[in-house]
C-alpha cells in the first residue's frame, strides 16, 4: 500500500465513500470550547495476499483519511510564499546583452523548478530586432564629415511577460490539496 498512497488519497478525497466528519478537540479545562481541528472519513477495506505457499491471506483494514486544518494552513502559507519568492525572482531577472530568447527563457525555467512551481506558470519571451539608419548631423557639425555614411544602428528588444496558469485561490484548492491529506 506505501507505493500507492497517492492514488488511494486521490481516490478516497474526490469520491469519498462517506461525509467528511468533523474532528474535534476536547477541552482542557471547563472555561474552553470544543473546537475543530479537522475533517475526515473511515473507510474499511478488505485486502488479501498471496502467500508463497499459494494460500491467500485475507484481513480487514481500517483507515483513516484526515486532513489537519491548522497543516492545510501552513502549507497553503508556504505555497504562497514560493509563489511570492518566484514572482520576485522573475521580475528580477535582467537579459544580458549576448543572451538569446531561448536562454533568457532558460533562466526563467530554472527558477520555476527550482521553486516547484512550473506547473502554475507559463513564460513567454518576445524578441524582436530592429534597425535603422542614423538622420540628421551630428552633434558636432564638421565639413569633412557631412558626406560620411554612418553605419546603420540594430537595437534587440525583449519582451518577458509572465502569465499565471491558475490563479492562487484556484491552485491551493486544487493540486496541493491532495498532498494535505493522510492515512
């Protein structure tokens, strides 16, 4: 079962066989309340094993799925800070001059697995590169140098646009949600 835990979480959480209960934590003293520290089901489940005699060994599993608030809060917590600490980092993020798209993209790339977070953005670097001819004089007008052509000026523009594939709210309720949960 250790291997497969994700995929019995998953299951059990989207198609819960039974309502979530609430979990409660007594009070210590008669002044204080009983409050909620969670939510979660029983589930019973039947497993079996084939033993290398041949026979099959069968038994009753219970298990308990729960999630722990005050866990959900810190991990969502932390979620939004490396979102925040990615966010910073990309707005950072400068283009050298003999870089190319591809590894200003690179960089960016690196940032987001560093962070774990690819999965929620999608980067885009728009280059483009112009040229143009210089008009007029110069600043410094000489009768020698009124017929010299000047040599025609290329500017590299790049454009990083950063675009969130899921919203924060949506991205916390969705895919880390699973993670939160436990046997």
């Amino acid at each position: 079962m250790t291997g497969d835990t994700p995929q019995h979480i998953k299951a059990l959480v989207l198609n819960p066989e039974q309502t979530f209960e609430e979990i409660m934590l007594l009070p210590k003293n008669e002044d204080q309340h009983e409050r909620v520290v969670g939510r979660g089901f029983v589930v019973n489940k039947q497993m079996e094993k084939k033993l290398e005699s041949g026979a099959v060994h069968r038994w009753q599993e219970r298990w308990m799925v729960s999630l722990s608030n005050s866990h959900a809060q810190r991990r969502k917590k932390s979620f939004q800070n490396r979102l925040d600490k990615v966010e910073s980092k990309l707005t950072k993020l400068k283009a050298k001059a003999d870089d190319s798209a591809d590894s200003f993209k690179l960089k960016a790339k690196k940032i987001l697995q560093a962070c774990n977070v690819e999965a929620y953005f999608h980067l885009e670097v728009n280059e483009s590169i112009t040229s143009y001819n210089r008009q007029g004089r110069s600043e410094r007008w000489h009768p020698a140098t009124t017929n010299i052509e000047t040599p025609p000026i290329t500017t590299l523009r790049r454009e990083f646009h950063i675009k969130k594939n899921i919203s924060v709210e949506d991205a916390q309720d969705q895919t880390p949600l699973l993670k939160w949960w436990k046997f």
